[in-house]
C-alpha cells in the first residue's frame, strides 16, 4: 500500500527542493514533478517527493478525515 500525504510548501530551495509542513512536522522534499509551486501552496507528498499540486479544500478535507482517524501527517512523511 501506498500514502501520499497533504503537506503545505514553506519554502522554496535550490535544485527543485522546497521544505514542506506536515502537521508541524517540517522536511526537505523534492518538486521537481511539480511545475510552478510556490509557498503557500499544497502539495500530496510520497517518499520524498511532490506529485501534484491540491486544492486547498481537499487537502483540509483530507487533513480532517486523516485527524479523525488519529493520524498525524507528520508522522507519515
């Protein structure tokens, strides 16, 4: 099985690397798969990887229905 995660982009780094927020947790990711990212922005995150960019709404619908089921996005990437 898989997990992508929803995470918030911090920061943008050199060499298509961004630092993300997932529930407090903060980490260095790449977004080379992901054209014209910015901070703000959310993105599903994999193995340390951006896949693609989210909808704010579904990445706080899914933060929710992750929190309803007691798990911590921060713990997951």
């Amino acid at each position: 099985m898989c997990l992508a995660v929803p995470a918030r982009i911090v920061s943008l780094e050199a060499d298509d690397q961004a630092v993300i927020d997932a529930g407090g947790i903060r980490k260095r990711v790449s977004i080379a798969l992901v054209e014209g990212v910015v901070p703000g922005d959310y993105v599903i995150v994999h193995v340390g990887y951006a896949l693609a960019r989210l909808d704010p709404d579904a990445a706080a619908e899914t933060l929710a229905a992750m929190a309803a089921a007691g798990l911590e996005p921060g713990e997951l990437v």
